[in-house]
C-alpha cells in the first residue's frame, strides 16, 4: 500500500526556547543585526514504521493506522493530496508531515511579527491507493446511501419500479430542514435540474423561505420522469413533514409545467397555486420574437415596448388598471394577430388568477411571486456537484455539505435580528416594541399587521411526543405466533429492511447510454433489461 521513502526526518517535537518579556528603558539602540543560530540537526529513523500495514476495507481507517504510525515515531502527518480517480487515475491520497513544505516570506508587514515557522523542508511522504469501492467497504450504492441518511437522521423514502429491487423515486430531507418547514410553511417553490448524475434523473427541489429572508431547501427528490405520478408522490411524501395535517403551504409557486401544476391542488387543495412571472415573460418575449421574425424592423425597441407593456398588465392591482393595460397591449400590438392570440388563449384566459397582482395580492406569498430562489439554490448546489458522473451518493453527500453552510447562515441571521438593530430604527417610539421581536427585514416593509411569519426567529423544536406503535408490534407479534416458518422468515425479512438500511436489496436506476457521438443516418433503439423497464402506476410499491 504505502512506499515510505529512506529519506530520515528531523526531529519537529522538541520543544521551542522562548524568552521572557522584558521591559527596557526607552533608550534608541543601534540596529544590530543577530547571526543566525543552526538548530542541531536531530534526524528520526521511520525505517521502522509504516509496514505492517493490512487492507483496510475503509479509507478513513488506513488513514488513521499512518497517523497511528507516525506517533510512534514521534512526529505528526496529515493529507497533502487527495484523487478520487478519473479519466484512468487510479484513486490515492498522498500523507506528508504536518511541518512539510517550504516556508513563503509574507510580503506584507503584519502587526505582530512572527519569529519561527512551523515548515522546516521535511521531505516525509506516503502514499496510499484505494479502490473506489473501499469507500463503503462491502456495501452497494444504495446501501451506502441508506446508511448515510440513517448516520445523519435524515428523513427519507424511496419506491421502486414494479416488482423490481429498482429505485425509480428516492426523497430526503434534512432533520433541521424538517424544522424549518413546519416553523416557516408560508411559502413554497418548487423547479427541478438536471445534469447531477450520471443516471441521468431529475432532481426535484423545494425550497422555502424564512422570516429573515433566507431560502432553505425543504427537501430534494431524484425522480425518473417528470409526470403526474412522480410530482404526486413526492409532493405527498413532503407533505407528511408537516406535523400539524391543519398546517399548510399559503402559496406555492412553480413554472409552466403542466404536470406539475396539475399535481399542486391535488396534493395542497388549500393552498394558492401561483405561476412564475419570470418563465412566462420570457416565454412571451420569445414567442413574440418567433411571430415578428428575425428581418423585422426595430425589433430592439419592439422587445422594450412588450418589456413594458406586459409589466403593466402583470402589476395590474385593481381590475380598471388591469381592462387598461390589456386594452394598451392589443393596441400597440395590433400588427400581430396571431401573437395577440396566443398572449390571450394561452397565457391571460388560463392562468391570469395565478400571476396577475390583482388577483395573487389576495393571499400572502411574502414577495414570492417567481421560482428565482429556487434556480438560485440550482446555482449553490452546482458548485458542489461539479459534473454529471457521479452516482446518488455523491449528489447527497454534495446537497449535506450545503445544507450545513446554508443552516448555519439562517442561525446566523436569527441572532442578528434578535440582538442587533439599524441604526435608523433606533430610539425611535413607532419601533420600540418591535425592534428585537420581528426579523430586521420585516421592519422595512411594516404594514398594519405583522404576520407571525416574520416573528420566528428561532428554528421550531422536536416535540417530546413519540409515536405509540405498541399496536402495531403486538400484530406482527401475533402474525408470527400463527404463520408458519415460511411466513415467519420472510416478516423477518422486512423487519430486517426497516431495522438495518445498509443490508437493502435495492438497486440504483440503470445507466442511460450515451448517444453522443452516433454515426449521422443511424438510429438504434436499445431497451434495458425486462427487470429494469418501468412497470406502471399501479404496480409500484412504496418502500420506507
């Protein structure tokens, strides 16, 4: 595993002579400039170490044995370098020691001057390879992802095609993330992205937002196709987070997707579904530039004048404004009939009570009226996925890593509205009660009425109560009593699967082929195994 060098390593533990500080009398001295003092050169010998090392099914593990190792021999290492592979590189880490490398001058004059360094050259490496599956030892993919979420208390649950052990749908969501939905229900957003695995499915995400004005994503779904079925089941599966069934969303905002928007008041009957401004503008604009066509003169002004004229109808607040604004648009584009139709049958009739101001002022969507968060979480998470290639475990591992940082930044913001305040809110009689009670956002849009959303500033707690399933227990204990040893082996089976996640027999979604690169003229249909195929609606069963 490991090729340690012959080179020897100074000796780094022992310990530095520091002087006491002396007060001398302030009496200007001549710069003197000291000679240096050569440190004795106290080698170490590591021709002893580092090589009884065994196979470690885990990289963490083997790690740990080195730093074992190089405590022994009396100084400290830590991971220089570290490849998980690709393009032909086999996966390695590379262990130097913690006083390695070579020491940089700081450019700069910094107020206190250092008079050591803790680099002194030393040449130590060690070099480690490990196979990609050694990451999670014997366990499969969806193994390691179950187990993931069972470390990390998430919530999740999946479902499989037909009668298959195949992940079609697979939902998880943060402990704290559960929190934050049942304090902040108010709004909801939701879009899917694409390109983050290398199965090539959808990633659905929901996001929410605080009293503080800070998104925070609810929960993701990986999803296999973007149909009624799919947004059903992971819609109702965010909807059990809500711990209260007289809790939920007001508003819930999403793009023109038709499945999608047909799901909404299917799963949430109460609440308001709401259109995108932003996606239906600039379908308007690019249909209005598909009518006019490319040789059409000043298109630029044209596309400016429709900027205007359909904010106009868009912001419309009372329904004389809105007769007016629509009345101004088809007279400034009367030149164009065919897009005048297509504004009013496709966009206006159907969907006006969910975008026009008139009618979306009606419920309290906090400002929410475009998916804008939720493409801008797209953005967040994309810098932790960097590819397509990787598997579910690594888009999860990427999605934990950012819901740390953004949970830090909600909690964050909750102390500084609970313990600072603007300036121009200060001393001031209008603001005394409110100052330290509500979020410093809500300050600056203050109406008659303060909504108790921007009042919680703190993330709801666990409540005390546990689930009674003593019932339950006592049914299966009483089905295993009279069943025979058949029946009785496979409940065991299935308790098995609850109980321990890292032994399931699921399996992730087979990889789509790549069509890129085929031969012009040429067309070949490749079906995936009979077991892999999609059963239908009435054949998938629910796993949790």
């Amino acid at each position: 595993m490991v090729e340690p060098p012959l080179e020897l390593k100074p000796n780094i533990d022992e310990p530095a002579i520091e002087q006491a500080n002396v007060v001398e009398p302030d009496v200007e001295q001549p710069n003197v400039v000291e000679p240096a003092v050569e440190q004795p050169n106290i080698v170490v010998n590591t021709d002893n170490y580092f090589f009884q090392c065994e196979k470690y099914k885990v990289r963490d593990e083997m790690i740990e044995w080195c730093r074992k190792e190089a405590t022994k021999a009396g100084f400290t290492i830590v991971i220089g370098k570290s490849d998980n592979g690709g393009n032909r590189r086999k996966p390695y880490f590379l262990l130097s020691c913690s006083r390695g490398g070579v020491y940089k001058e700081n450019k700069r004059k910094l107020k206190k001057q250092d008079t050591a360094t803790k680099t002194l050259k030393c040449l130590f490496r060690l070099r480690g390879y490990f196979s990609k599956k050694s990451l999670r030892g014997e366990m499969s993919e969806m193994q390691q992802l179950l187990k993931c979420c069972e470390t990390h208390k998430y919530f999740y649950k999946c479902r499989t095609v037909g009668e298959s052990k195949t992940i079609q749908d697979f939902f998880w969501a943060h402990p704290e993330s559960v929190k934050l939905f049942n304090t902040f229900p108010t709004v909801l957003m939701m879009d899917s992205t694409y390109k983050t695995n290398k199965y090539k499915m959808s990633l659905f995400e929901i996001v929410g937002v605080t009293s503080t004005e800070d998104s925070f994503n609810v929960g993701y779904a990986f999803i296999a196709n973007e149909k009624e079925d799919n947004f059903i089941w992971t819609l109702e599966t965010c909807k059990s987070l809500l711990k209260s069934k007289d809790t939920f969303p007001n508003v819930i905002v999403t793009d023109r997707d038709k499945s999608l928007m047909n799901v909404v008041p299917i799963v949430f009957p109460n609440s308001t579904a709401l259109v995108c401004r932003y996606h239906v503008a600039k379908n308007v604009r690019a249909k209005f530039k598909a009518f006019c066509g490319a040789k059409e003169k000043n298109l630029d002004q044209l596309l400016n004048t429709l900027t205007f004229q359909w904010e106009s109808i868009v912001q419309s607040s009372s329904e004389e404004s809105y007769t007016s604004a629509v009345a101004e648009f088809r007279k400034v584009f009367e030149k164009y009939p065919n897009f005048l139709n297509y504004v009013e049958t496709t966009v206006l009739d159907p969907v006006k009570e969910n975008l026009v101001s008139l009618w979306t002022n009606r419920v309290m969507h906090i400002g929410n009226t475009t998916t804008n968060r939720v493409e801008s979480q797209h953005g967040v998470l994309k810098e932790y996925v960097t590819d397509c290639k990787g598997n579910l475990v690594r888009v999860w591992d990427a999605t934990n890593q950012m819901l740390s940082n953004q949970l830090n930044k909600i909690k964050t913001s909750f102390g500084q509205s609970t313990t600072g305040v603007e300036h121009h809110f200060r001393n001031n009689f209008l603001y005394s009660k409110l100052v330290y009670n509500i979020s410093r956002q809500a300050l600056h849009f203050i109406r008659d009425e303060i909504n108790t959303h921007w009042k919680r500033l703190q993330i709801g707690e666990d409540d005390d109560e546990r689930v009674d399933c003593s019932k339950e227990f006592n049914a299966i204990q009483e089905r295993l009593n009279s069943s025979d040893y058949a029946m009785n082996l496979q409940i065991r089976d299935q308790l098995r699967q609850i109980a321990y996640s890292e032994i399931t027999s699921l399996t992730p979604p087979v990889k789509q082929f790549e069509t890129k690169g085929s031969k012009k003229g040429e067309s070949q249909l490749i079906l995936p195994p009979e077991s892999h195929r999609y059963g239908s609606t009435s054949m998938l069963r629910l796993l949790e």
